[in-house]
C-alpha cells in the first residue's frame, strides 16, 4: 500500500484560506511557530527547540508569507512544500535577535513600523519565551490564539488526511491485538509500554507518542504512566496507545481482562457488569454521530448511559478530543461545547469508568463524521476480551 | 550499575531555593507547566497536553505550593516525589476554566483577589494557549519568564544530576561506536537513524529525542533531517544523536568518513585539512572551561582558530548550549553571551564547518565545568575517523 501524503499545491491553498480567515477576524498577521499549524500550513516539521522558528502570515493584500528561520535550518526550511512559491525563507544569525527581526519582517510586509502593528494571533503551542518576546517587539498589539482563525479549517479533513487517519487507526489496531494477544502475566508494564512502542513503529509509525498501560488498580487512573508492576492472573488491562504516521495521530484504547487460562481468574462480575454499561454507551456515542449534532450530545449521549447505571461519577473525563496533525485538537466532546460537528471532522470516542482502588475500563476509537454518520477507522472488535495473558 | 535518583527531599530543598530567588526578583508567583521546570521542582513529569497543568508556587510566606492538574490526572499526580511534603495536589474538572481556578488559587495563596496579583513569571515552555489565558485571569500582572529566577538554580548540576549526565553520554557513545562501525554503504540516512533511535533506547535511553544523519552534501546542513539518501563510499556523514535517560539529555556529534575499503575512496584532501582545523578548534574549546570564564570567551576561541584558517563563515552557529533536564537550556556558549561559566555547568562544545553543497563536519562532547577545569563526559575518540562502512 502506497502512503497519500499531501500534494504541494494543497499549503498554497491553506494558506490562502488562512490569510482570508485571519483579515476577516480583523488580524494584521498570523505568528505560527513549529507544530502542527506550521506542518498545516507549510509542511515544515522541526524540532521545537529554543531558537525561533516563525511563519509570519501577514493579512495585507499582496504581502509576502515568510517562513523565520535560524540559518543552520536554512536548507531543511528552504525544502519544504511551500518553499516551493507559497513562502519566503528569512535566516536569522545566531547574535540577532529573532523578536526584532520578526517585528522588520512583519513590518515590512504590512508597511507600518512594528509598534503600529494592532492585532495578530499566535499559534495555541507557541513557547512563553517567544510570546513575551513577541508581546515585547510589538508593543500596540492584541495578541489572540491562532486556533480562532485556523481550527474551522483544519477540523475539516481532505480525503488525504482521512487516508493517512485511516492508515494510522490500522496500524494500531494491529499493535494492540499483538500485544493483547500475547504473553502478558509476570511482565511489568513498563515492559509491555517498551513493546507497544517497537511496534508502533514496526508498523508504520514514525514515532510513538504514548502507551499506557495500566494494569489492575492502575486501570482505575486514566493518564497512567506504565510502571514496574508486574500484571498478574485475574486482573483488567488498559491498553491506551498512539502514535503519528505520515503525520497524523493515532489513539485506541481497549480494555482486557487476562485470566491465565483459569476460569476461576475470568473477569470479577462486577467488572463484566461495568463493561457492559461501557460498552453500550460507546456504541451509543458513536452511533450519535452526524453532522449538526453538537459536540456536548455526543458526551451527553456516553454520559448518561453511564450515568442511568449508576457510574456518572465514575466517568471522570469528557468523551472524547479531535484527531489529526495533533493527537489531541478540535473539536473536543466535552459538556459546554455547543459547537455542531460536521463532515470530516475525525475524533475519538473514548468513555470510561474507573473505580479508584479497584479496577476501571475505556474504549475509545477515532470516528470521522460522514454525511450518512459515523464512520469508524479503528476495526478491532470492542466486546470484552478475555485473554490468557 | 544502579541509575542514580534524585532523592525525594531534594525537591524540598529546590522548591525553597526557587520561592527566595522568585520573592527576591518582586514576583507574587511562579507558574510552572509541564516541562524541564516542573521536573525539576516537582518531579513530576506529564505529557504535555491542551489540559492545563500548573504547579503555582506562590512567593508569600507560609502559603502553600499547589499542583494544579486534571482530575483524570489525579493519580500520577499524587505520587510525584514533591506530593509526599512540599506539594498540595489540586485538581480541576473537565467542564471548569481552568485559567480561573488559578486565579483562585494563587488569590487563597496571596491573600489578595486575583486582579490585584502584580508580577508572575511562567516557565518558559507555557503554551500560547496557558500564557494567554493567565494573563486574561491575571489582568494587572506584569509577567515574565521563569528562567530569570530558575535558571542559576538549574544550571548547577548536583552530583546525582552529573552522574545520570555522564551515564547517557556514555550510553550515546556506544551507539555512535555501534553505528559508524556498522553497515552504512547501501542503506538510507532514514534507515541508519531508525538504528540510532532503536539503540539509543536499547542502551539505556528513556527516549530518543534527536537522530541526525547528513551524508555527503547533507552533511552541510547543521539541523538536516534523516533523508532516503543513500550512504555511498566516498563521503563524510555527520551523526548527531540524543535522547533522554533518567531525565537527563545526551547529545553528542562524530563525523566520519566512509571510504568503503578502497584507500582512493578515502578522505577528500580539502575535508582532511578541514576536519583536522576543526578537532583542534573543538580541542581548545574544550580545553578554555573553567570556572569564571566568560561563555561567550569559549564561542571565540573555537571561532577564532577557525577563522585563522580561512573557514570562519563556514561556522554559522553558536559552539554551544547547556544540557541537562533539557537537551538545550543554559547556558549558551555564543557571541553576546558575557556571562560566567561557573562550577557544574553542563554544556554541549560543538564547533562545526559547513561548505554548502559538498560536505561539512562537527565534532561535540558534553562538558562538566569542574573547579580545575573541563570534564569530559563523552570519551569516544574524537580524531579522524575512516569506515569501511
């Protein structure tokens, strides 16, 4: 299978729409640091270190984009798609400073001084150190996050992005089997997390990006860091893993129960009780999903299934987060969000319930909104696994 | 060989430290998120998410310190090593503002409503998103970087931090003595770095952080990424690889040269006179650490023996940067910079000579300022290097 990746012509077309987006917000610039807006926009990825990489999208008509770069990164920034016609490389010298050669950038592309520069929005991961700096070399300023102008646009997923969505959903299903499948009783975590990690990139990922795995107790606490306890016979494992290829995020959480082969292990009635209830809400929360519905249904829908078997205050999380160049951004399913979803929108759905002390369970899958409905991109089956571990 | 650990009073012992330097510079608080900063005072160390989390470490006398974090993250939380004493674990609800129970936070802490805070400074990594929003919570206070404060603290490596130091730069030897006496003939620099991340982790590493391979003409460009070039015999190739081990960074850079057998393969007579200029450049940086030395007093003594033999346009970047909880932090080794270097700074030394568009080289070992002068943690040779590859 040939990977999609995203043709050349596309960042002139996402950078059109951006500028439009940022002068109709009333923005002189948008200020987009290394991560995903600069990959968006630009498909240039680089290590977020302390030296200041920029992409100054100026809103002015006919103004240059240009892409600020520190010189011993000038050939790699020089290469990427946009360098090809949408963007201008600019290198700074290790003695300048950066701020101020963003503030002549800026204005030089807007033709007013850098201190009559009234509005500009900066990319939501940008560093402290280079928004204090900025704030500082354009003093008159309102500075906003550039997911106000940026988010619209990058929720709604081409057929490209949904490709490589799909690729990564698939490579971690086939993680997640492996490892489920495999030997898992007298193994620490932390030496199932080190597995996860090898194949995640075995199978296609460029890079791992987290793998929890919480066994026993550990189930019940939803962000849990492997560690050195050994999984036994008789106990819950949540596997919660992802990574990036080609770019995009992958996320898929399954919860198994390993018994060791003995049935006197198998799942506590309790736990097959709570699984249930899960199980069904996901379902639910998936099957909820179209255009138009507002991101806080689809919570609601998970939350009170949940909540009618008597675990809501069990289910400590919001359902779900949005997929794509990052593993979590818009559109979050969260209560407080009105906002309606929409074709090519991709997301997880991802309930859980945790039962502190004792034992917990998430199922989470990502989801791309279709006009008809959900459309799932992880396949690997959801009902209770008991496995001999 | 038992890893060193940072022993859980320590944190104590840091966190006093950082509250006098954060009261003595006039702040009200310190705002720490995810990152080397909370690591460092906290040891507590989470992904760093769109989800607020912020250790608040208020300058008023008896107030307590507060890790503000999500609920799901509650668990891990509580079991950082500052939680068992010097830490209060707070948490927030999905469906709450994050920003303004901070505001509350910091408020109970001070004694006084969170408009009248008047000067905080955040770590210097804050997202956009956290730096926007706090300044919107805290609308009278004037912020900062929390660097100012914490900087002097950090760059003092106490014996454990140096002794995990050295253990990843040994770690990062044995990679780069792996690696360059394998194979390389035939296969890609991607492939070639996929070895160097699989043995990075392989010898001891947490996580690879970094993975340059430059054959050829890459090896001109400083930051080159890991292309599908493939190594031919006749070439330089620049190897600069890190990653983290117990929370402690390597970094190191061998260039070598692949002559595939054949001594008429060997090294191009411009790149031995260069590569010779450049050993000695590095040698007598190094070999200027001392204690009360100026950093910027290094940068010119490797750029000065560059330059007095012709290739000083060739250098285009600092000669070095601090390491530790951080593969890049302070101190910077680089023109301006009039600073000391003091007694346990750690910190790259990484001159290099760049000819675009035929090959370049850099040589970089990790250094200890000790009283008498310079240790050298990486003890791979540092002269010539021809491989069969």
């Amino acid at each position: 299978m040939t990977r999609p990746t995203i043709p050349h012509g596309r960042y002139a077309q996402r950078l059109a729409q951006a500028r439009a987006a940022a002068a109709g917000a009333g923005l002189d610039a948008l200020l987009v640091g290394v991560g995903a807006d600069l990959a968006y926009l630009a498909g240039y990825v680089a290590q977020p270190l302390e030296r200041l990489t920029l992409l100054v999208v100026p809103t002015a008509p006919g103004s240059p984009v240009t892409l600020v770069v520190p010189r011993l990164e000038a050939t790699p920034a020089r290469a990427c798609p946009a360098a090809a016609g949408a963007v201008t490389v600019a290198t700074w010298e290790e003695t300048e400073d950066p701020m101020a050669f963003v503030g002549a950038v800026l204005a030089a592309a807007s033709g007013r001084p850098a201190r009559a520069i009234d509005a500009v929005a900066v990319s939501d991961g940008l560093r402290a150190s280079f928004v204090l700096g900025l704030q500082r070399s354009l003093p008159g300023a309102r500075f906003s996050l550039a997911s106000v102008v940026l988010r619209r646009q990058r929720r709604r997923k081409d057929d490209d992005e949904v490709a490589l969505l799909r690729e990564a959903a698939r490579a971690a299903d086939r993680v997640v089997a492996h490892v489920a499948g495999g030997r898992l009783i007298g193994r620490t975590e932390a030496d199932v997390a080190a597995e996860v990690r090898e194949r995640l990139v075995a199978e296609g990922h460029d890079q791992a990006e987290f793998w929890i795995v919480g066994s026993g107790p550990n189930s019940a606490s939803p962000h849990h860091d492997a560690s050195d306890r050994v999984i036994r016979a008789g106990e819950p494992i949540v596997i919660d893993i992802g990574g990036m290829l080609g770019g995009y995020g992958s996320d898929i959480t399954r919860t198994v129960w390993v018994d060791g082969g003995e049935p006197a292990l198998g799942p506590h009635p309790e736990f097959v009780r709570l699984y249930a209830v899960l199980r069904d809400a996901q379902a639910a929360a998936v099957a909820a999903v179209r255009p138009g519905i507002a991101a806080e249904a689809v919570d609601a829908v998970a939350r009170a299934a949940i909540t009618a078997a008597g675990y809501g205050p069990s289910f400590i999380h919001r359902t779900g987060h949005g997929i794509g160049l990052e593993t979590h951004e818009d559109p979050y399913l969260v209560a407080g969000n009105a906002e309606p979803l929409a074709v090519a929108d991709a997301f997880s759905v991802e309930p859980g319930i945790y039962l502190e002390g004792r034992f917990g369970a998430r199922i989470e899958d990502i989801v791309v909104c279709g006009e008809d409905g959900p459309i799932l991109l992880n396949e690997l089956p959801r009902d209770l696994w008991v496995v001999r571990g």
